[in-house]
C-alpha cells in the first residue's frame, strides 16, 4: 500500500453533487443501498488524508481485530462479511464511493463486529479515532452525520433481520438482486457475481439459490450466464420482493 497525498476536492469531480444532503443515509437505508455520506462532508472529514491504494484481495481488517481506524471508500468495492465460530461466511453489505467502513469499532474503540475486504482495486482514506473524533468536535456537522449514518446502520440491519425472520429465499433474493442491478451491474446489466456469492448475501445455501435463479430463468425474470447474472424484468422482480412473505 503506497500513500499518496492528494487534495480532495479534486477527487471524483464527474460525480461530486451540488446543494447535496447532509447524507444520502436516510434515502438509501431503506432499501438496501450503500450507506453514504455527501461528497462535501466526505471532504471534510478526510481533509489532507493520505490516498490508500489497496489490491483486489487485500483485507483492511478481519472481525474481532482491535480498531482504531475509519475507511473512506473514494473508488472500488469493499464486502463487509460476517463470519460464525465456525467460519460460515456471511456478507452483510458492499461499500462504494462515499461510503464510510469501521465507523462502529472507531467511534467505540471496540473490535471489530465484520471483515473488510477489497473486491476490487480500491482507493480509500482513513483517519485514526483520535483524529475523527478531533474532525467531529471541529466541525458540529460531522458529528451529527455520524449520528445520521449510525442511525441508517441499525435501520438497515433491522430490516434485514426482518426479512431474514419473515420473508422466503425467493423474497430476499429478489430484493437482492434489484439491489445490485441497481448499484453494480455493468453497463449491459449483468452482475458479476456467483451462485455461492448470492448464497452468502442470503444466509442461504447455492442449492436453494440455484434452484430459484433456474426457476425465474424458465420464466423470462433473468438471465444467467457463469459468474454472473441479468435483471430482465425489474417490475417481476419487484413484486416478487414484495409479495414473498413466508407463512
């Protein structure tokens, strides 16, 4: 990992936004989508950071690790998992542009509740506790976004709780998938992402998960194709999310 300084207000220009929300948590929370902060706050907050360049592959930390840091994703993908004492393996979210990583083990001193890992080339910033919760007395705004943010955390991790209690595979794997259509396909929409991936997403075995993806290829829903997935109707997809709840 190299360091680079880098001014900020430079960084990802095409998609900075004007008159932005204070955070974009309260409008993504609810369906799933990456929890972010606006691009200006995310300025502020990591203000003369050194740019971090991290490998596909490269973990920022591992669940249980002592923490003393927060990641600031500027490009890339990085998969927040869980991991049970018997090393099943379960992805809780992806983190992209403007997203915030390790915020709970940073702001509590804690260890660290998932694993981090980089799918993909990333470039983060970080900033140690002592130095956000120094950014946060400077700057009253920081401090009530990390509120925000935490707060759209628990709402997120609620509903999938929820979902996990009372709704069927073919629910929340429709809703998992309009989710990375949204956020992650490529520009022809497909998803590259494997049956055991999804699996992971889900808590679910790649039993269940193919034998669902098969069923809604058989009926014009998606496409499938190895490593990867095509959304072919999102309206289908959507009102099986909706109508998926398990008696």
């Amino acid at each position: 990992m190299l360091p680079t300084l880098i001014d900020l207000s430079y960084i990802d220009a095409s998609r900075r936004e004007r008159s932005v929300p204070m955070t974009h948590a309260a409008n993504e929370a609810g369906n799933g989508a990456p929890v972010r902060i606006g691009p200006d706050l995310f300025d502020l907050l990591f203000k003369g950071c050194r740019v971090e360049r991290c490998a596909a592959g490269q973990h920022l930390f591992m669940q249980e690790d002592t923490s003393d840091r927060i990641y600031g994703v500027i490009s890339g993908t990085v998969e927040i998992s869980l991991y049970s004492p018997g090393g099943q393996k379960l992805v809780a979210n992806i983190e992209l542009h403007h997203s915030l990583v390790g915020e709970i083990g940073a702001l509590d001193g804690g260890t660290r509740t998932a694993t981090a890992i980089c799918l993909t080339p990333c470039e983060l910033v970080s900033l140690s506790r002592a130095q956000l919760f120094e950014r946060m007395e400077r700057h009253p705004a920081l401090a009530r976004v990390m509120i925000e943010l935490l707060c759209a955390r628990l709402r997120w991790v609620s509903g999938e709780m929820g979902d996990l209690a009372f709704f069927a595979i073919e629910a929340r794997l429709a809703k998992r998938l309009a989710l990375l259509s949204a956020i992650n396909a490529d520009k022809d929409g497909w998803i590259e992402i494997s049956q055991a991936e999804l699996a992971e997403f889900l808590g679910a075995t790649r039993e269940s998960v193919n034998k669902t993806l098969n069923d809604w290829r058989s009926r014009g829903v998606i496409e499938l194709r190895r490593g990867g997935v095509r959304v072919l109707s999102a309206p289908r997809l959507r009102h099986i999310a909706a109508a998926g709840e398990d008696d």
